[in-house]
C-alpha cells in the first residue's frame, strides 16, 4: 500500500515540475518575441538613418 501512496506523490510530484517548465518557457518565448520585435523596429530606425544621409 505504501508504494501505491509513494507513487501517487511522485506522480503529482512529476506533474508539477512539468506544469512549471511550460509556465517558465512560455513566459520566456513571450520575452523573446518581444525583444525580437524590439530589435526588428531598431534595425528598421538605423536603415531608414542611413537612407536619410
């Protein structure tokens, strides 16, 4: 009965870690779009500059 009961909290246990792996890499690619975007528009600024000289 024991190992039914150990099993039961490693199950749980493994479910957790897994569910914050995904919040932590979903908040971490939602970071990255941003900066990606944040970089796009910067290097659309330095062309449109350079254009203008």
């Amino acid at each position: 009965m024991e190992i039914y009961f150990l099993g039961a909290i490693a199950l749980m246990a493994v479910f957790f870690v897994i569910t914050y792996a995904v919040r932590i890499g979903i908040d971490t690619s939602k970071q990255m779009q941003a900066i990606r975007r944040e970089m796009i528009a910067l290097r659309n600024q330095v062309k449109r500059l350079e254009e203008d000289k």
